[in-house]
C-alpha cells in the first residue's frame, strides 16, 4: 500500500517496517469508501480493487496544486488559466460581509464584477496552496528528551517545530507549517505559496446559496446555488495560473468515481472512548449551551433594526451552522452502538499493548488509556471557566486581547513564543491584526455585554476573569465605557500599537488596551494550566497510543483532520432512507417544487432574479448532487473531480448522517453533498447573465 | 360533548349517565387531531374551541351520504350529479385487473372512457351508501344472558345480531350490518344503499398513479395521480346523485381545516398492552414472515413472463404494500415510549378497577387483563397453525372452501350460521363467489402449490391440515392435479353446485370440491376452538374492559376502526423530520426532479403520457399535499373536504410515522397523504386531455 511520490515527497520506511515487522492485529477495518487521506499515503491498492484505477504522480500533483486553502476557513479550486478560484459562498460569505455596506449588501444583492475592472478586492482573504511536503519526524522527535517531564518534552518539541517552521520560511520564502499527523506520530513541513491579493468576482445572493436557510443545512436534497469567484491576483494582474482543473460540463454521472481536496478542519477519530464519552457528557452539551446562547445574543442585536440584521447575517449563518453540525455529532456520539465499536476497537489495541513482550511502541502506551481519560477529567473539572472565559467574544475585544499578547509574545525569542506569534505566522496574523473590515460599535457593545454577562452568571463574581474584565462595573456598564473608549476600530490605531510594540502597550490609555492588560494575566495562567497539565499529557500520550497503533496496523489508515490538503475518494450515490429512497441528483425543479411546497415563506422563499429566470432555465439541469466521500468542515468549497481530473461538482453541504464523521465515518448513508457543475454554469448564464464568466470557466473563450 | 344528530340517529344516554355520575379519571387525553369519529359521536365542543367550526346536521348528512365505501377495502365519493365516484387508481386496481386481458392492459395503459358508451361494466365491484344509522346496544345486550358461560354468550349476541340485521333487511330492502363499537361497549345497526352496476370512467397508467412505487408507499413527499373515477348507474342509467361534493378548483391551503370521510379498516388502539406485546413479538413478526413468503411466491410467479407480470401486477403491490405497512406498525410498537405510555393509562384503568366500590362495570372488569392474556397466549401457541394453514391461499381454492362451507351454513336456521352466510350477507357473497373475474391456471397452480409446501414446512406432515390438503401427494403433485381437474375456473359451474345445494357439492367429483370436503372439517374445527377459546374470551373480557372505560371516560373518545364510516378533522401542514422541514404540498416540477433525479430508473420513471405532457402543464400546480388527519388502511380513496364541504383533495396514503396509528395516533409527524385537487384537474386536462370529464367534475357543464 505505497503511493505514488512528487520528487518533493521523502519517504518515511518507519511506518512500513513496523508494520511489516509486527502483527498484533489486522489492518484496521476501512469503511465504504472512509478516509480523508494525505497526498503521501494513498489508498492505490484500495483504489485499484475497488473501482479499478490508478492515479498517476501527475495526475495528483496537478490535482494538489489547483487546490486551495482559503485561510478563513475552507477550501477552494483554481479553475481558469487566468487565476479564477470557485469556493462556496458560505465561505467567501466572510469576505462578502466585511466589503458590504449599509448601502450595497453584497450578501443580500450578491456580486457580479462584468469586468475585470469590476472586481473588487477583498479585505483580509489569504489563500494557499500546497507546493511542497517533507516528512519531518525524526527531526521533531529527535529534539525531545523521552526521559523529561512530560511538559518539558511538550515545550522541546514546539520549539523544535518552530526552528523547522522559520528556517523553511528564511529558506523558501514560503509560508511553512509543521502538521502534526496520527496525534504525533508523524510530523510533516508543509510549504505553502501564498496569495494575499484576492478579489471578489461573483457571488449569488444569500438566498439563491444558502436557499433553505438553517432548516435545508445539513441535509439532503437540496437546491443551493452554493457558489462564488474569486480571482488570485499577482503583482496587481490575474495569475496565470500553471494548475487548474478544467471544467466538466456535463457533471458527473449516477455512480461515477469522484475525488475531493480539501482541506478537512478536525475530525477525532482518534480520540480514546473516554474522551469521546467526556465529548458525548459534558463537552458537545456545554458547546450547544455556549453556541445556543451566542446565537440569542445575535438574535436580539439583529432584532434592533434592519442594518443591524445586515451585519449580522455572516455571524448568524456561522453559529446556526455549527449547533446543527454539533447537535448531529452529538446524536451520532449518543448512539450506544456507535461508542461499542470504537471500544471494541480499542479494547483490543490496548489487550495487545498490555500482553506486549517486545514490541517497544505497544508496552509504552499501556498506561496512557488511563492517563488520558485523568486529563479529561481533570479538563472537566474547569470545563465552566475553559467554555465562559471568553477572550475574543467580539472582533475588538478580541484584537484588543490579540495585541496586548502579540506585543509581548514577539519580544521573546521566536522558540518561546505562543505558537501563534512565531514569525512563520507574523505576517498572516499582521494581516488579520490590521484589517480593514469593519466593525460595529453598537453590535460590539451587545456582544460583549452579553458575554460578560453570562461569564457574571456562570462563573460568579469572584472569578479573576469576571474581576478583572468588569473592573467593577455591570456587565452592561463595562461594555458601554469599553466600546465608547477605543479607537481600535480604526486600523491605523491597531497598528501603531503593535509596531509601536511592548511600550506602546504599556502606556496606552486606550480603554479596550487598559482592559486587555487586566486580562492578560488570566488568559496566560489557564493556558499555562491547560498546556502543562491537560495538552502535554493528551499530546504525549496520544503520541503514546498513536505509535502502538501504528505499530499494530501500519499506515493502513489516515491521520485525523489538521485544516491541511487531503484526498477522499467515493461515488455519485443515493441512498436509503427510512422506507425510501433518496435521488442522487436534484434539479431546478426540485428547486420550484420546495418554493412553491413551502409556500414561499422563508427561508424558503426565492430570491427575484432566480425567479424570474424559471422560464429561461433548462429545469431538467441538475443542480446539486450527493456522493460518498469521507469530508467534514473546512471541505466547504472542495472540487468533486472526476477520475480524467475534471471539475464535475462543488462541495458544499454533508448531509446530517454524514456529521458522525467527525468520529467515525458511517458507510451507508454518510453522502457529501455538492453543487452540480451543469448547475452552476447553467445558473451562471440564466439567472445572472454572467456568459463571459461562464465562457470563461468552460474554456469557450480559450 | 355531544353531537347534533339526524332523525334517523337514536341516542344512547347511557355512556353520558355513567360519565357523570361517575369520575375515575380525566376524559382520556386526545392527542393532536386524533380521533376516527363515528358521525353519531363528534367531537362538536374540541372543534369549535379548536377551529372555531361547529358542522350543521345539515352539512353531516350531506358528508355521509356523499361518501361510499369500496366493498373490496377502500373509501370514495360521488363528485357529480351523474353518480361519478372518486376513488384511488390503487382502489380500482383490483377492478381493472380483472377487467384487463393479455391484449388489453388497462393496469399498465390507463383507462379513458371519453363519452358514457365507453363506461365499462366493473365483474365484482359493490359500493355502499350509509343512509341509516340506529344503536341497537340495549337490545344485543339484553340478549345475552351475563350469567351463562362466555362462549355461549357470545352464540347468543351473534344470533341477536343475526335477527336484527335479517329483520332490517326484510324490512328495508337495504344491506343491514350490525357494527360492534368498543369493543362491545355499543352495537349499531348501519343501513347502505347498494350499488353493484359500477362502470370504470377513467384511470391513470399504474406507473403516473403509483409513482415511485414501493419505495414511495407510506412516503411523503410524493407525486403519485392516484385516482381513478367510476361511475354508479341505476336501472342502466347514471345515478341521479341527491348528495354529491362539490368540487374545490384552488384546493386547500395551507394550515386550513380539513375533513376526511371514509372507512378506516382496522385500528387497535383499544387493545391490552398484553395483547401488544404479543402482537409485536409474535403476531406481527409471523405476519410479516407469511407475507414476504407469499411476495416471493409471486415474485416467481411473475418472472415466467410478460403476461404473467402483468397478471400478479396488483397482488404484488398488495402484498409489498402490506408488508410496508405492517414494517411501519411493528417499528412503531418497538418504540418503548409508545408501549410505555399506554401501559400507564392501562394501569390508571386497572388500578381504579382494582380500587372500584360502587361502579359494577369497573369491579366487573377487574381480572378482564389477565384473562385478556391468558388466551392471547393460548392463540400464541397455535400461531403457526392460524398462520399456515391457509383455506384461501389462492382464488379458486379459495371459492372452493367457500362453496363446500356455503351449501352447509345455509341449510341451517339464520342465526346459527357462521356470520358471513347470513341473509343480510348472502347477496354480497354470491356477487363474489360468481365472479366472471378472470382465473388463471397456472397461477394458481403456482400459488397452491408454494402454499401447500410452506404449510408442509412448517407444519410437518402429520398435521391435519396438510394431510388433507395433500391427500398423500407432494405439494407440487397435488396443485397440478387439483387445478388441472377443476371446473371451478368457470363462474358458471360455481353457480350450479351452490345452487344445487348440499347434495350437489357432496355428490360432486370436481377436484377442488373433492379437496374442500377434505378440509372443510379442519377448518371447523380450528374455527370452533378460536371461537370457543379466544374470541369469545376477548370479546367478553373486551366488554368489560370497555364497559370499565366507558365507565371512566364515557364516550369522549372515539372506537377502534371497525371498515364503517368515519369522520377525521385536520388541516394542511408541513411537519419537521430530522434536521428539517417537510413541505406541505409537492407539484408537477416535483414529479420531474425525482425521476430525473432518480436517473429515471424503475420504479421512478414516468408514464408515456406524464412524459410528453412536460410542456403543456402548469408545473406550478400542486399535486400531493399533507394533512393531520387520522387515517389508516380502508381510509385509501376518502375525499378530504374543507369547511364548505367542498373536495379538495384524495386521500391515498399516510407517511411512515402514520402507520403506528394502528395502536395511537402520533401528534406530531403523523400526516395523511392526498392529491391535491388542482392536480388532478390539471392532469386530466394536460395529460389525458379528459376534458369533457374535468368539466363534469368541476361543474362547468351544470
């Protein structure tokens, strides 16, 4: 089970000779089409069985290299010569938010540049791209002292990534990351090539994307128009970009192999059944409580007015997301059968490490079921303050907090430093530091009040967080006097601070600033505490569990999800549910059927131009459609290639079955759900008139 | 809580009188819009409070007398002036069946009789009117005499009952029934006007009615034109209909109140939670066992060729239909909850028996459950022997028992007769024994055979049953031999032995007479143990049982469906499943985006005609839609009506969560499923061009 290798991809024998060399068990059992793989570890042989193909080393560096990360949170594909990115509109919704106005809601009246003049940059958008990979285990693991304390191994080895991390960047140039794979089992310098001049070129309304709203998310069918341009530019012209997908304009076809990059956030398939119970019993609960309160104080600020709803449309949508993706983990972690396979599972690793005679990786893991479900306790115990101390409840609070510790963090040597602050980072965060976005005083003021006021309830008066963020005051009085005070709005005034560094800091008087100091000492004493007595043991244990497993099975299976460039392959699908069976594709019927079904009311309403293409659209198009593969958050915006490497779909949605992935991968009615490549042209040319676009990304115009 | 009444309606002050005088507990708690009322019982106050809607007598009488019942299991109603009646295609399936020929299939190809000679007689198809209704409690019960033994009390209720329905016959000339109510709690008498010269008008091909066949049945949403219309002719005329409903071109709306008429077949929400559990550990799971045997006996049957598909056509969608329907049931009653809550209200019941001083119908109901049980169990250990051994496995073995068991019953006084060969019912069963409904050899050949071979199985060959349903033979042998030796294919010959009476069926050679004479003491006798040992117990202990919560509760609840008419009240609504939100209406787009969804695959591909109609229809129109009514099997043809007793829709299904209504409506996702009225105009008119009919029924040629 090897793959094919880029000359940039080093091998590492490691895992193979450990797996040849011992056999406690099995390969580990894959799933239906399961698995979010690395770009250096491909299922070929799986591949080659099961449907009968093999990809070619170039077939998957061009796939990887026409691949995006878009650095808010999602993935993306280039797909035109000429730079053009396609990513969903729920991830460019961001970007969209912050360039809109009272004036012009791009979110509410979507956005179509007719011209190249017409594209509009975007505030504060990084995208990457993977160029290169090296496996940098043996570097990382040499750099720590398996004799220290636990925390001191925790420290070495950041400090080791973080000397890996800036030489790569001295070296290349390139943004470099150090990815943490298999919970340490292995460790990979990921060098990315960076785009930061990005700008909007098309976007449908809110209502024609995100048609069905909260209700329709997380599910399937559906009959969303899910889709946005954007455009990389270099040296202020498009990109001529080397690797880009091209355009499929037919689709894919019921039961047809399709392959998705991406860049799947966090999955925790790993995770030992006595964290998944923590999960299952106090974490996902406490989150929804958390998450379900925020949503209310975004309900009420939207309520104050019709600008006021404006602003919070992007901030809405994220929270509604993540309670439903999170109540669906929570019900699949809730299924009694569920949680008895992955013991099973783990029961047996562990009856194999505990009988171990020689095999170094099983006995060394023996104790550290024990100890990692201690340090979830231990975490459960502050679980209230970790949920209530909120250090970035609003944007400004938030930047505020950011550089108080940015100031400080950057006057250590760059091995000391918080993770975030090392210099690999600096230019990302000075870019999210300084952005020019904008932000609400009124809105603030609601937030913070409101998360001040829970932390006063939750947490009680005496608190150091409470102490020192109220200073005294009501909630609602700290908020007014915080907000009315700072000038940290104004971009300018953020970076006079931060350039300005420790001193500038220090003898500020803005209100935000005097605030920040207040909190910095708490922030740093809860996250010393969770680093040294909750992190070291999980990341050292886990590392522990991770070698026995990989000792037991090899690397027969994929590493849990970073936000880094995987591959999942699968098929167009329906699937059964309940008594019946759902289609695998739907059409711009099934889009008037809804509308009219439901009466219209929203959110299931249709916005004006959609409906008033109905007699120009060919409804029989497809427009989206579900497939079996292996995705989860921070997938939103991935290609569906086709097995030729064309773009047949566009990610958008997995359905709620699908959301127990984030702890194992169900393999009967798990379904991604995308936007049809036929769909999106078709709604391109006849809802928005943007033909030149479409020719574009056809290649007509080539 | 009482109800306006027709003259015709005598009113029993008992159930009231006993309400009052005594209060064990609340008036049972009605959950949603539950209830299947009988007209003489509605809920008069709950609908006023609820809906602001009180219904004139007027505008009852009206409701009834518009409404029919199918005698082969099915509801309808006249739509027009003409006697036109409306039913579902999958009501007049049956008909058309029969009507069908190797050349001619009016299943596969629809039916269009585009002026009054095109009309076609229906072989077999009897409709009944409910005219007159009349409570007869206190004369059956005086009958009885409450000091003999059970089994002879329940002889004494049936002769009773014999006498009034004979008496009522002779008297009317109309079909008299009488109808057990609460379990024994009341006894009506209900008169119909029959009607036997139906003719077929029109009907959808199977594949536009029964849209996504078995994977959509018991589904919503759905896009299914499942109606089909008849036509009641008198003396060789139309019908000069008195009451008829008029017709709703708009339809219902959303969230409006509506009302279904019809003639819910079975319910058991009276049942004891002994009688249940039984039913869900033994009755339905050897249901179930039975019938998918018996779907693969025609499954086989249909793969002999194309004809013989076409001939199992509607036993295959009945045994597929009823194996999604009991699934549905089963589920429902492995739900703990359910079991749960009606055991509380059961031992609310019992425990005010057990406490019972004064109230002789409760002291007298106090061991009624354990008695309940302890036949239930006794049934329990002859299940294979009720379940296998089959006197009616196919038609003509079936008409055979009935011939041999006809002459016999009907040389004997009225009221000792089994039920069925009674005066008032003798009609009736002539019309069906002389069928000219086509018989096919060598179907029944088949079908005689498997059934002779399960009952071998499972019953080994010493039982009685199979010794003389083999008479030495193996299966095969003598299904050959006895459908190849028979006369009884001919309708004619059928009318001959039962009209030459005893002596001609004991003195007849035919095979299959030959082979009944064998079975028929068999059959007594399984008939006379289940009689003596367990219906009589259930039925006595029933009646107190009923008695006991009439005594409670009085009559603020409604009876178990017993096939007569009932009232549901409802209205128009959507509902959530999952994540999200279920429309309450589909349209003709709809209808599209699933079979090209669905790759047009069986059962999802559409009609010819549905096909080439695409352009001509109003895609908008809507086609299926939901209400909250309680309804279940037999309910299949109702008319839905809105407060202006207008038709507004056709009820032909009910979603999955319905089918647990058999033991307690489900108030929330329960939905009934109906065509829309729009939908059915417009497809007459677009896709059958019945243009001349949709004015009849529309009243635009009044």
């Amino acid at each position: 089970m090897s793959a094919p290798r880029s000359p940039r991809q080093k091998k590492t024998a490691r895992a193979a000779v450990m797996a040849a060399a011992l056999s406690v068990a099995a390969v580990p059992l894959l799933r239906g089409d399961e698995g979010m793989w690395t770009f250096d570890n491909l299922p070929i042989k799986l591949l080659k069985e099961k449907y009968g193909f093999v990809p070619t080393p170039e077939w998957l560096d061009h796939l990887r290299l026409s691949s995006v990360r878009f650095n808010d949170g999602g993935s993306g594909a280039i797909v035109s010569k000429d730079g053009l990115v396609l990513t969903n509109h729920h991830v460019a919704l961001g970007q969209l938010q912050k360039m809109s106005t009272p004036e012009k809601d791009y979110v509410k009246e979507g956005f179509l540049a007719r011209s190249s003049k017409e594209e509009s940059a975007c505030p504060d958008l990084e995208l990457n791209v993977l160029v290169a990979m090296e496996d940098v285990t043996a570097r990382v693991l040499k750099a720590v002292d398996p004799e220290a304390a636990e925390k001191d191994q925790n420290d070495q080895r950041k400090a080791e990534i973080s000397r890996i991390t800036k030489a790569s960047t001295d070296q290349t140039g390139l943004r470099s990351d150090v990815v943490e794979l298999y919970q340490g089992g292995e460790y990979w310098l990921y060098r990315y090539k960076k785009y930061t001049d990005i700008r909007l070129v098309m976007a449908p309304e809110i209502q024609a994307a995100f048609y069905g709203g909260d209700p329709d998310n997380f599910t399937y069918p559906r009959y969303a128009l899910d889709f946005a341009f954007f455009r990389v530019y270099e040296n202020g012209k498009p990109l001529r970009a080397e690797h880009f997908l091209r355009w499929s304009v037919d689709g894919a076809a019921d039961g047809e192999l399709v392959f998705v990059t991406g860049h799947p956030g966090h999955t925790d398939r790993l995770k030992t059944v006595a964290q998944l119970e923590y999960e299952r019993d106090f974490g996902l609960p406490l989150y929804l409580e958390v998450a379900r309160k925020k949503r209310q104080d975004y309900y009420d600020y939207a309520r104050k007015g019709v600008e006021q709803e404006r602003r919070s449309k992007d901030r809405i949508f994220g929270v509604e997301n993540a309670i439903k993706a999170v109540s669906g983990e929570h019900e699949g972690l809730l299924d009694p059968a569920l949680i008895r396979s992955l013991k099973a599972a783990e029961d047996s690793l562990r009856k194999a490490a505990a009988g171990a005679k020689d095999e170094p990786a099983l006995k060394a893991a023996r104790s550290s079921w024990d100890k990692i479900a201690a340090a979830q306790k231990k975490l459960g115990d502050r679980r209230l303050q970790t949920a209530y101390r909120r250090f970035d409840a609003t944007k400004v609070a938030g930047l505020a907090n950011a550089i108080v510790r940015c100031v400080a963090e950057v006057a250590k040597p760059n091995d000391k430093r918080y993770e975030e602050f090392r210099e690999s980072n600096l230019e990302s965060l000075r870019f999210r530091l300084f952005s020019p976005a904008p932000i609400y005083p009124d809105m603030e003021e609601h937030l913070l009040a409101a998360t001040l006021k829970d932390a006063l309830e939750k947490l009680g008066p005496n608190d150091e967080y409470v102490r020192a963020a109220l200073g005294g005051d009501t909630p609602e009085q700290a908020a007014k006097k915080l907000i009315a005070d700072t000038k940290l709005i104004d971009p300018a005034e953020r970076k006079k601070l931060v350039e300005g560094g420790e001193k500038a800091v220090s003898t500020s008087h803005d209100s935000l600033i005097v605030w920040a100091r207040r909190l910095d000492p708490v922030y740093r004493a809860q996250r010393k505490w969770y680093e040294d007595e909750i992190e070291s043991v999980m990341t050292a244990e886990g590392n522990r569990v991770a070698k026995a497993r990989f000792a037991a099975y090899g690397k027969g299976t994929y590493p849990d999800a970073t936000f880094t460039l995987r591959l999942s392959y699968g098929r167009v699908a329906g699937y059964e549910l309940g008594t019946t069976q759902v289609a695998p594709f739907t059409t711009f019927h099934g889009l008037y059927d809804r509308a009219i079904g439901m009466g219209g009311k929203p959110p299931f309403d249709l916005a004006e131009r959609v409906k008033a293409a109905k007699t120009k659209l060919a409804l029989d198009a497809k427009l989206n459609f579900i497939t079996t593969n292996d995705i989860i958050g921070g997938n939103s915006g991935s290609p569906v290639v086709n097995a030729k490497g064309e773009y047949v779909g566009l990610i958008f949605d997995g359905n709620i079955q699908s959301l127990v992935g984030r702890y194992a991968y169900e393999d009967t009615r798990n379904r991604a759900v995308a936007v049809h490549s036929s769909g999106i042209v078709e709604a391109m040319r006849k809802v928005y008139g943007m033909d030149a676009l479409a020719d574009e990304l056809t290649g007509k115009t080539r």
